[in-house]
C-alpha cells in the first residue's frame, strides 16, 4: 500500500530537530520525572519501532554512515515522548509542561552528557492500519529524507546510537527517534 504524500509531507513538515530556535526554550523544567501515564503506556522495542531503526540504518549505510546502536536510554525518552503525544494530543519536540528531549533523557538517567536531537512524525489515517511496519518506517525515513533538517540528523557522523518510540491510537501513528553520540 502506498501512503499518500500529502499526509507524509504534513507529518513531515511538523518534525524538526531540537535547538531550531522554532520552540521557545523551557525554564525551570522538571528533569526529574517523566509524566507518569505516558511513562506508564510507553512501549519498548515495538515492531515499528525495530523496522524504523533497520530502515534508518539501512538510509545511512547508502550515505556512508555507520549504522546506529540501540540505546536503552534514548529508547525509553522516546517511547514516553510517543506515548506522551498520543495520549495528551499534542505534536512537537516539548511537552505541555516545557519537557523537551534533554530533560526526558536526563529523567531516564540524570548522569547523560552528550549532544542529541530528535526527529518526530505523525501518520493519520486509516489507510496506515493495513500497511506493514516495513513500509511505515520506510515512509516516515522517506519523508525525514526530504527534510534538509532531518536528512542532516539521519546522516549525521556524530549521532552513533539512537532510541526509536512509537505510540498507536486509533488511526494516529507517532514515532520518535532521539539520537546521540558517544
């Protein structure tokens, strides 16, 4: 089944790296704790999630670059921000209460230190419910890759390993890939 590119490239127009300036940066944000229904719905190592990062690595092994490893922390961050989107309908890289990418990841493990970045996307549809996770995820790599932004963080050399979050309602997919090096 092929997914229609207009709702790919609104999805795809609606995900950007962190520290784009596009997002006002949060004071006083709690990075302490996740939002616990979020926390508490967030599911790891989903199918999507495992055919996304194998399609983001197969994208950066065509360009060069050396395929990511699974990070566990990055992995949780994601799959609570995904759950987090879902559940409260919001779409960007911050939270309603001003939680962004680093503040999740240092909730996970306060002792993290590297640079990061995040790529989001969202699929609304009911065409999305027969479509196998293989092709999801090469559609939503499809669509990071027509996005200068996206592409420059999928290719990046510094990003060595990633966490991939995925969150299912309905007929909404949302994914979340949050990269880092080491």
């Amino acid at each position: 089944m092929t997914i229609p590119m207009a709702t790919m490239l609104m999805a795809v127009l609606a995900g950007c790296a962190t520290g784009s300036g596009r997002e006002p940066p949060p004071v006083n944000v709690n990075t302490r704790t996740l939002p616990a229904a979020a926390s508490a719905a967030a599911e790891a190592e989903t199918p999507l999630g495992r055919a996304l990062t194998d399609a983001v690595n197969r994208w950066r092994a065509e360009k060069g670059a050396a395929a990511l490893r699974t990070d566990a922390t990055l992995e949780r961050a994601a799959a609570v921000h995904a759950a987090d989107m879902a559940q409260r309908d919001y779409f960007g890289h911050h939270n309603p209460d001003g939680q962004g990418p680093r503040e999740r990841v240092l909730a996970v493990d306060p002792d993290f230190s590297a640079s990061l970045s995040e790529n989001i996307h969202r699929l609304d549809g009911a065409g999305y419910a027969a479509t196998s996770d293989a092709a999801l995820a090469m559609a939503i790599v499809e669509g990071w890759s027509r996005s200068p932004q996206h592409r420059r963080i999928m290719q990046s050399a510094a990003a060595t390993r990633s966490g991939v979050g995925v969150a299912r309602t309905g007929t909404r997919i949302i994914a979340v890939q949050v990269y880092a090096g080491d």
